[in-house]
C-alpha cells in the first residue's frame, strides 16, 4: 500500500527526538536505522509452567536470542543498560515467552505512604520528578509492543519502537507515545510487578495515533484494552491517613507489601504503625477481559528477573495482535524499566517473529 511522505516524516522524526518508547534526546541526535534481529518460536507439546524458574522442556530446545538494552536509567552503576535472554515457543493455541535480564535490585517501594514523626502521612515521591518521571521510589516494569498487523510505518523495517516516539513535547517531561496516522496500531504487552505481576498478570494495553491534549488526552496514544472488572486503583488519603491497609497490619518495610490485595484490604487502623512505618498506596486486583489475557509469571532472584508470559495465539480482540497465520512474521521491540516510570532501556533492533513448523 502505498504511503504518503507525511508519516514518514513524522517517523523520521520521531527518530531525532527519541531513540525508543519514549528515550530523551539531545540536539546531536541523528537519525538512526537498526538492521531487523530474526527471533523463532519453536513449536512445542509440552505446554511450559509459568513459574519463573523456567525449567520447562520447552525452553531446552528454544532458540536463544541474546539482546543488549540501553539508554535507560539506573540498572548497573546507573549505566542504564542490561543484557539478558528471549525465547519463544508455542501449542496449538498458544504463545509463550521467556525473558531474562539483569537487574542488581528488585525495586518494589513504589511511592508508599510514611507516617511522620507527627503522626500524620505523606507520600514518598522522587524530589526530581517534574511530572510522570518517577525514578527513585517506583517499580520494576518490562514492556512489549508488537506492531499490528504491520501497520507502523518503518517498524519493522528500520525503527522498532522509535516509531512511537515524540520526546522533547510540551506537557511530558520524556515524551509522548503514539503512532504517525490513523489505523497505525501497536499492542503493549506491559509488567508492572507491583501492579500486575504479583498477581500473575501483564497488563494488555495499546497505542493509536492520538496526539498529546493536557486534557482530553493526556495519555495521548497509550490506552488500555477494555477490562469488565479488577484492576489497580490507588489507596486514597482519608482525613489525612491511607484508606485502606492490607488485613495483616504490617508496614511494608517491615514484612509486609507495598500492594493491597483486593481481597485482602481493610480499614486503616493507624494505630498499628509507628513514624517511619511505610505502607502501600496501591490496591491490585486480576484484571478481567480483554485486558487480562496475559498470564505472567515474575520473578527475581540473584540479580536477574525471570519472566514468564503467555496468551492465546488467536483473542479475536481488535486492540490485541493475532497470530493467525503463522506462516507470516510478526514484528516488535521491547523495554526494560529498573524503578522508573517511564525512563528505559531498549532493545534497538526491531525484532522479526517466525513460527518455526
């Protein structure tokens, strides 16, 4: 089909401001190109178990690509980088995935909730955080996007996720995500730990060509697929003290967690905790529909997140990828997030999906 030279520019573009999802750039920056990296699935019987150990048969005969993530923040000596390991496989109905990578921390203290010395209780927040660029007191994330149905204009092709990109906009202190015109569609595959991962899930969300509007779109491209209940909300401030605790009354710095289960939050008993006791500002729940497809397992043990996921090869959901002819190849990128919110590393070279027979 043949495109006009608009969303090349705006590509192009995309490409001089920001090198990934959503990566800074400087006025030096140039345009860059990225050869496409091959990665196979391998078919499989023996249906992998999400535990994060990964020592499923599967994963003995899957094909190992080995990938370097960069321009992040914090990871290493606070290079931004880290290394690890992707594999695929899939049933007759199903795709699975492996990912590992290192990671010298396990970041879960996302912006808790501190009883002063006063009584009272604030939240913790990064002090450089000008607006949605929390790196100091967040969570561990990874995330996906496979571009649908190869709509993004030079994702597969040369720029992966770079496609997505608009740093350097009013209103975000990185950026914005969305794609260069209409009917161009990403789906985000996205690990949030605190928020979903603990509780077995990927978030499934998408990106579309909506432009930044401070407020009727303040997500601009990035959405989330359609849920019919569960989730994540946040614990509110009630009369100056948190909603709600977890049943067990523990402060999540000693022993407890920085998540509420929705089955397990009550009411806030203050009298349980003493200045200096942090407690969760975040309540999860399992997603359901559409945006709950992703089962996850994560886990992180010795430096390293082990990764689990798998999906239905076929959702027959308009905002999700669908594997329906596995002799095509499918393409996409994916981002690494050490306790940032938005500011990560990144796989450079788009990735090409073949389903090996």
């Amino acid at each position: 089909m043949s495109r006009s030279i608009k969303p090349y520019l705006a590509s192009t573009l995309s490409i001089l401001l920001a090198a990934s999802f959503a990566a800074p750039a400087s006025a030096q920056d140039k345009p860059k190109s990225y050869k496409p990296a091959a990665v196979t699935a391998t078919k499989t019987t023996a249906t992998p178990k999400l535990d994060g150990v990964a020592d499923d048969a599967a994963w003995k005969t899957a094909p190992v690509y080995k990938f370097k993530a960069i321009k992040g923040v914090n990871f290493k000596d606070g290079k931004g980088e880290t290394e690890g390991t992707l594999q695929l496989a899939y049933t007759t109905d199903s795709i699975y995935l492996l990912i590992t990578y290192a990671d010298p921390t396990m970041s879960v203290q996302r912006s808790p909730f501190v009883k002063q010395a006063d009584g009272s209780w604030k939240k913790l927040s990064d002090p450089d955080d000008k607006g949605g660029d929390n790196n100091k007191f967040y969570e561990d994330k990874m995330a996906i996007i496979w571009n649908m149905d190869n709509s993004i204009f030079g994702f597969n092709e040369r720029f992966s996720c770079g496609a997505l990109c608009h740093a350097g906009e009013p209103g975000k202190a990185y950026g914005n995500k969305y794609s260069g015109e209409e009917g161009e569609i990403g789906d985000i595959w996205h690990m949030k730990y605190v928020r979903t991962g603990v509780i077995g899930q990927t978030d499934d969300q998408y990106v579309d060509h909506t432009q930044y509007d401070k407020e009727k779109s303040p997500e601009a491209g990035r959405k989330s697929d359609a849920k019919t209940g569960g989730g994540y909300n946040d614990v509110k401030l009630v009369d100056g003290k948190p909603e709600f605790m977890s049943k067990d009354g523990k402060a999540a710095n000693k022993g407890g967690t920085y998540w509420i289960r929705e089955e397990d939050k009550v009411a806030f008993d203050d009298s349980k905790f003493k200045a200096g006791d942090e407690v969760a500002s975040i309540r999860v729940a399992l997603f359901t529909g559409d945006r709950g497809d992703i089962a996850t397992a994560a886990k992180w043990a010795n430096g390293k997140w082990t990764i689990e996921m798998s999906r239905k090869l076929v959702t027959g959901s308009k905002t999700d990828v669908n594997f329906s002819d596995l002799a095509k190849t499918y393409g996409f990128g994916i981002a690494f997030f050490d306790n940032a919110q938005v500011r990560h590393a990144m796989i450079q070279e788009p990735l090409i999906l073949s389903f090996a027979k």
